[in-house]
C-alpha cells in the first residue's frame, strides 16, 4: 500500500487549513500518517482518513524533531509532505518530498498554496 506521511502545525487553526490533505490522499488510496501539536492531536484521532497520528510535543533545544525522526526513519514513504518546513522531510526515505515554504508577501490563501502544493 503506499504510505503518505504530513506533518502538520502544531497550531489547531493551521492543522485544520491542511486537513484536506487526509481526504484527498486517502480517497487516493493511499495510507495517512499525520503529525500535529497535542491540541490538534485530540481533534484529528477521531478521524477516520489517518491510519496513524502522532502528537508532537515541542520540546528544548527543537529535541521533538528528532523524537518525530525515530519514528518515521523506519517506513519508505511514498509522499513527505512538510506543512512546517522543517528538515525531518530531507533526512527520510522517500520517493516524493514536497516541502512547504511560507510565502510572507504571497496573496494566496493557506489552503489555495497547500493544494498547490500537492498538484
């Protein structure tokens, strides 16, 4: 089956902007794993499009990242998708990576760059 990993804002508002994501790649056939903040974690377990969710707790000295790496580095993922534009997505086994760069001057709406993000 081929896997998608998202990893998410730890943020409720920004978690729900990227949402859509889980609907659009499991109607794709894909399985969903998501990574979000503790608050949002508690909103998303109830879904029924993410086989896996994993709260990431921000921690000192950015320790999270390498926690959220551990659990990850095992699986080849067929799709990274990197909503906080951090490094874990360069150091994983993968055939996609999409990166999301936060455009400070761009005039489009977060869900509009995330979708093109995707397509």
């Amino acid at each position: 089956m081929k896997k998608v990993l998202i990893i998410s804002s730890n943020r409720l508002g920004d978690s729900i902007l990227s949402s859509g994501l889980n609907k659009f790649f499991k109607d794709k056939g894909f399985q969903v794993t998501f990574v979000c903040g503790p608050l949002p974690f508690n909103l998303f377990k109830f879904c029924r499009n993410i086989e896996k969710i994993i709260s990431l707790k921000k921690n000192k000295f950015s320790i999270h990242w390498l926690y959220l790496w551990s659990r990850v580095i095992l699986n080849f993922w067929d799709y990274v998708i990197d909503l906080r534009g951090s490094a874990v997505g360069f150091f994983l086994f993968t055939k996609k990576r999409l990166i999301y760069k936060n455009l400070v001057n761009s005039e489009l709406h977060k869900t509009k760059s995330i979708s093109s993000l995707v397509s």
